[in-house]
C-alpha cells in the first residue's frame, strides 16, 4: 500500500518496530530512485535528511544502517541543485564516521555503500581537497582495505573509482592554496593488487568478466596517483615504495609482477574487448612511459598508445577526458606518435569536438575541453608542420575565444567557485596550445601576429593587477543585490598563479626580437607586468617570467635594457640568481647574460649598486659547485658568459677579472668540461681578456694592462690547457681556441694581436 510522503517520514521518526521502519525506509528508497522530481520533493523538507543521518549512524542494526545509506546514496545521484541542498547537510561527517565503525567491524556492504555515497557526491560536486583536508583517515581505510586479499572484488572496485575523484578534487584545492594528503601511499597497494589481478585474468580465460571491473578501475587509479619515484621503482623491477612510510599487511596481497611482466600484462590489455579496459591500460602506460629505464622500455610502452586511442576518438573525444589527456600524454613525448597523430587526421577531430562545444557548455564539460587543448600541445609540441595543422583546422580561432571567456558569462551557475575553476583549467591548456605554435618562427610571423593574441593575453593578465587596485581602494559600502558576479570573483579566474604561469609560458617566445608582437605586448606595459610575476612566491610563475625577460632582452635595445634593470633593482636580480629553485637560477643567470651583453652601463651599474665583490662572489658560487651545476650546465655556460660580456666592456672591467685569481682557478677545470658550449664560452673569455682594439694601438699603457693579463692567464694555466683544446672534438671550439692561444701568445711575444 502507498503512503503518503507525510506518512512515511513519520514511520521513519516513530516506528512502531523495526520491521515498519524498514518497510518505511524501502517504500522512501522506491520513491526516490530514479525519480528526480520525488528526490527534489523529499530533499525541501527539512526533516528527511537528518532523520536518514541519525539512522545511518544510529539505526538499530546494520539492515537499517544500509537503506539508510543506499538511499541517502540515491540522493548524492541527484541533480546539481539536490547535492547543493544535500550537502547543507553534515552528510561527509556523519558517512565518514559510519564508514569508520564499519570497517572496524568488517560490515563490507555498509563500507561499499558509504565508498559509493562519497564517489557520487565528488563525481557531483568536486569537494574532495575539503574532505581529504578534514578527513585524511580516508587514505588508511582504502589502503587497508585494497592490501587484504579477502576484500569483496565490488568493494575493491568502489575503493578504486573513489581515488581518481580524491585526486582530482584535491588539485583543485591545491590551486587554491590548501593542502591535502597525498594518495601516493596507496601506489604500493594498487601495484600489488593490478598484478595479482593480471595473473587471475592470465589463467582464468572463463573468468575475466568476474575480475575485470576490479582490474581496470585498480590501473585507473594507480595511474592517477603512481610518483615518478615510484614509477621508476616499478619499472627498474622493484616494489613501488610508500612515501608516507605506510606498511602492508604481511599476510596481505602479492607484490607486484616484474617490470617486464607487468608491461607486457599493461601491452596485453591494450587489446581487451573491453574499451574502459584498453583506455585505463593506456592511462597508466602514457604515465609509466616518462620515466623508463632504457629506450626498449620506453618503446614496449610507447608502440600501442596510439593505435590504441584512435579507434576509440571518434566515439570517446568528446566524452571521456581520459581518452584527450592520454593522447596528449603521448604525443608530447614522442614525436613519432605526434606524426601518426596528424596523418591520421586526429587534429581535425579535436578541433572539431572544441568547435562543436559552446560557451555555454565549457564549463560543464572543462575537463574534456581542456584536455584536448592539452593534446593540440602535445601534438604541436614537435615540427612546425603539425603547428600548421593545427592553425589550418582552426586552433587560434579557437584559444581566442577561450581567452575570452568571463565568469559573467554564467550568471546562471549555482557554484561560481567551480565555474572559476573550469574557466582556469581552460584558459591555462589554451596557453600550453599558444606555446607550442609560438614555436614556429614563420608562425610568428604570420598567423600567431594579431591584435586578437596581443589583446587576449593584455585583458588576462591586466584583470587581476586591475582588481587588486580596484579592491585597495574600495570603500565599505552595500551594494544593490544583483545576480552579476562580483568584480574580484571574475579577476579570481585570471589572477589565479596556474593561468598566469602559462600566460608566461606563452609569452616566452613572443615576446622575442623577431616577433612582431614584441613592439605591441611592450607598448601595452608588458615588461612591467613580468617584472612583477617575477617577484611571485609562485615557483612556476617566476620561472616563467623570468624566462620571459630573457627572451625580452635577448638583442634588445639599451631602451628596454635599462628599463627593465631599474624597474627590477640590482638586489632583486641578484636574489634571482640565488633562488632556491635551480630552475629559476638556470633562467635568472640567462637573463643576466643577455642583460649584460654590449652593455657595460649595465655592468657599472650592478657594480655600483652592489658592489664589486657582491656581483664575483655570485660568480664563483657558481663556479665553484660546478659538480653540483652539472644536472643544470646551462647555469655553469650563463654564468661563464656573463663574465665574457664583463670583459667585453671596459679595460678596467678586464683588470678586476684577471685581478681574482682565486675565480679564474675555479675555470680551469671546467675547460674539458664535456659540454661544448662552456668550453666554447671559456675560450671566449680568454679572448675578450686578451683583446686590444685596432686604435688601442696607439696607448701603450692598455697595451700594457692587456699583456699583464695575458702572463696572469699564462701563468694560471690557461695557455697549456687551450692547447690542449686545439684538438677538441668541437670545431666551435677549437676555432675559438686559436684566436685565443694567438692572442695570449702574440702579448707574450711583445706584439700586438688584432682581428683579422
């Protein structure tokens, strides 16, 4: 008999017995499953929601519990607006808790039926960081439960889909500057189980569908969450290690299979009936891959990506964000696979799916749109034909108009923080597309030189340094309520450190002398918005921006030059030389280099400012822990360099070199250095030192000062070593080295060497 909605919450808060409040608590379930309309009729009364809690939590036995649970489930299934409603509610808590005692009691279906709850509500409403960051118990419970080999195979699978929802929530969070627990531990437990899986689907052929779903929600997870560490580990044929130092049960799962068996297991699944099955495969495979241990490794991995993905596009592009974020996984780091990409028309077909999904509806699928932005830049990431085909099937058309999007073009979205975070995800992967194309010279100077480009990338970065202002100067006063959002919300998708980071990415190579858009992005105040991010706590941000001002002032004009050092200051520069992120040094020492390069105003200005033994003590830091630069010679070559543009300026800037022979000592040993390029700059350095122009001639005083120099550089060993380099495998070098060696030896000779 049917009751009334009245009725049966009242059943549900007065039973007479527990037999009516089960019969109450099923007649509510049939109402609600698959009913909509019934979940948002039930959801607007204020007492349905805590009465399921106290039951889920309180109900007088487990039967109870879980049709509490199952229909508490049913509405974390519901529409965007239902969630909203039920997550007023202290549903995360009061689910944690229950899962908690259950797992301790070993109530599998009450543990299953809260993992699903959870999954529903993140795949709903993306609030894992929060709950990871309250909750970071959640990591135990999975760990336990996937490391005992008598975990129910449904139970297993819930714990697994749950972990990519963990893991992509809590990104979010991390963008916005909370912090949450890693679900790296679980790498080792996952590991286990995929191989002990994997042996199950090798000797039971009858049997694969009973296993399967388990498997390949097992290699989805992992892929989501293995470290290149534990990566390595893996694939060098040991265990994949814990970070947290969690330990596994003794009497738990099997270790994982050899690296070998396990490749070819990840191979061998590539070719399953099953589409989930073949695409989480090649999930794990594009992660695995960045980290083999020898080119055949890489190659195993790397031969079924994409003939895998391509026959699964067409139905999959637009759908499964998987399926783009893997192709861009492959074409990235293997050019190979990037030219069979465009020969198979996949470029087309991504531009297609990005053309086909309007403003509207970006948001809603962020995660689809950016991933296949993310797969233009894999795939233009390599030749400027792939660039090409990329701009010829629409792609700048498209970044415009991702540039373009502003939060107030969904004044209908309920959850404007996660409208913020689509429209960030999205404008950050159209960067990476922009960056790839920007690589093409002729592109440059062709179809990347519009307004549209300039403009979009002045409004991003203008908005959020114009609200900041906006909001300093803000008096307390009510505003009218209005459905528009707010003017530090729709700067909050711009200003955010992620998308101004790949603004700077992009901008690297446009803002170079070649570049048409270098005069326009500079007139437009670009210069002094990088000099900013320069000063960003941000890693990512100031490498890029650094990186930026290097391009900037390659080649370029005393003008910029000096604007940009006095708009820096000296001290700040220096500190970027010394940054923690050797990264950042990397490009703060390049950028140095070109600031310093035809430039000795510049020279006497750090000089000035900073004092003469302040600029050589950086200089022979870095000269000095030449081994430890080794992972970065590009450091060792600017620094190197910046002393070339040192000496290539005044006679009394070639003195204070030779005069710290404690620094030219710490050179020497890096003449046989094994890259090229430092032994070419050493070599230089040892020509500006002993240079005399043409009209020099005359004064026998600098003639003088330059062969003092050259007994200096004679006496420390340098004539010796560049006759060794006379018969360098390097033609630059050795070329060099006897402009050099006839330089030092026509002042020890007491004649004057010149250009010839």
């Amino acid at each position: 008999m049917t009751i009334s909605a009245e009725d049966m919450i009242g059943v549900l808060q007065h039973p007479g017995d527990e037999g009516q409040l089960l019969n109450g608590l099923k007649q509510l379930k049939n109402s609600v499953i698959g009913h909509d309309e019934e979940k948002a009729v039930f959801i607007a009364r204020e007492d349905v929601i805590p009465t399921l809690l106290d039951l889920c939590e309180n109900g007088p036995s487990d039967d109870v519990r879980v049709e509490a649970i199952v229909i508490l489930g049913s509405f974390a299934y519901g529409s965007d607006s239902v969630v909203s409603d039920l997550l007023k509610h202290p549903i995360v808590p009061v689910v944690q808790r229950t899962l908690d005692r259950a797992h301790a009691k070993r109530r599998d279906v009450i543990v299953r039926a809260c993992i699903r709850i959870l999954a529903a509500i993140l795949h709903k409403h993306n609030s894992g960081g929060m709950y990871m960051a309250e909750y970071p118990g959640i990591v135990g419970v999975l760990n336990e439960l996937l490391w005992t080999p008598t975990t129910p195979s449904a139970t297993v699978t819930q714990c697994c889909r749950l972990v990519p929802l963990l893991v992509e929530s809590g990104k979010r969070n991390k963008a916005e500057g909370q912090n949450t627990p890693s679900l790296a531990p679980l790498a080792q437990c996952l590991s286990a189980r995929i191989s002990m899986l994997m042996g199950k689907y090798d000797q039971h052929a009858q049997g694969v569908r009973k296993s399967s779903s388990s498997l390949e929600a097992a290699i989805a997870a992992l892929a989501n969450i293995i470290t290149p560490a534990q990566a390595k580990n893996l694939l060098s044929g040991g265990a994949v290690s814990s970070p947290s130092g969690a330990e596994s049960s003794s009497s738990g799962v099997p270790g994982p299979r050899s690296a070998d068996k396990f490749i070819q297991g990840l191979v061998s699944l590539t070719r399953d009936d099953d589409v989930q099955m073949r695409l989480s495969a090649v999930e794990l495979l594009t992660k695995l891959q960045e980290h083999a241990v020898s080119e055949s490794q890489k190659d195993e991995m790397v031969q079924p990506l994409l003939p895998t993905l391509v026959p699964i596009l067409d139905e999959s592009l637009g759908k499964d964000p998987r399926v783009a974020l893997a192709l861009a996984r492959t074409c990235r780091d293997d050019e190979h696979s990037s030219a069979m990409a465009v020969e198979v028309g996949v470029v087309k077909k991504i531009c297609s799916v990005l053309k086909a999904t309007p403003d509207e509806s970006i948001c809603a699928k962020s995660d689809v749109v950016a991933n296949n932005l993310l797969a233009l830049a894999g795939i233009g990431a390599h030749k400027d034909r792939f660039r090409s085909e990329i701009t010829d099937n629409g792609g700048l058309s498209i970044i415009n108009r991702i540039f373009a999007l502003k939060l107030e073009m969904y004044n209908g979205e309920e959850d404007e923080e996660s409208v913020i975070y689509a429209i960030r995800s999205v404008k950050t992967a159209a960067c990476y597309v922009l960056r790839s194309l920007s690589r093409s010279v002729s592109l440059l100077r062709t179809s990347l030189s519009s307004t549209e480009i300039v403009d979009g990338i002045m409004e991003m970065l203008e908005n959020g340094s114009s609200s900041k202002k906006e909001d300093e100067n803000k008096m307390d006063v009510e505003e009218e309520s209005h459905p528009k959002k707010s003017a530090s919300a729709t700067s909050a998708i711009d200003d955010s450190p992620e998308v101004r980071s790949a603004v700077m990415a992009a901008i690297c190579n446009l803002i170079l002398e070649f570049s048409p858009l270098q005069k326009p992005l500079i007139d437009k105040g670009l210069l002094t918005i990088i000099i900013d991010h320069a000063h960003s706590p941000h890693p990512p941000l100031r490498l890029n921006s650094v990186w930026a001002l290097k391009h900037a002032t390659f080649s370029a004009s005393q003008e910029i030059k000096d604007a940009v050092l006095t708009q820096m200051g000296s001290s700040y520069l220096m500190e970027l030389c010394h940054d923690p992120e050797l990264d950042v040094q990397e490009q703060a020492m390049a950028f140095l280099r070109n600031l310093l390069c035809r430039n000795t105003d510049a020279v006497d200005r750090l000089f000035t400012d900073l004092g003469i033994n302040t600029v050589f003590a950086m200089i022979e830091e870095k000269l000095a822990n030449g081994s430890f630069y080794d992972r970065h010679p590009d450091i060792l070559v600017s620094t190197v360099y910046t002393l070339v543009h040192i000496a290539a300026g005044a006679e009394s800037h070639r003195d204070v070199i030779t005069q710290r022979e404690g620094m030219l000592r710490k050179l020497l040993p890096l003449l046989p250095h094994q890259d090229s390029e430092l032994r070419v700059a050493i070599v230089w350095l040892m020509i500006n030192l002993t240079w005399i122009e043409e009209d020099y001639n005359t004064s026998s005083i600098r003639s003088e000062s330059c062969k003092i120099r050259a007994q200096k550089i004679s006496q420390l060993g340098f004539k010796e070593a560049l006759q060794e380099r006379s018969r360098d495998s390097s033609l630059d070098v050795r070329e060099r080295t006897k402009t050099a060696l006839f330089q030092i030896e026509g002042l020890l000779n007491n004649s004057s060497p010149s250009r010839a």
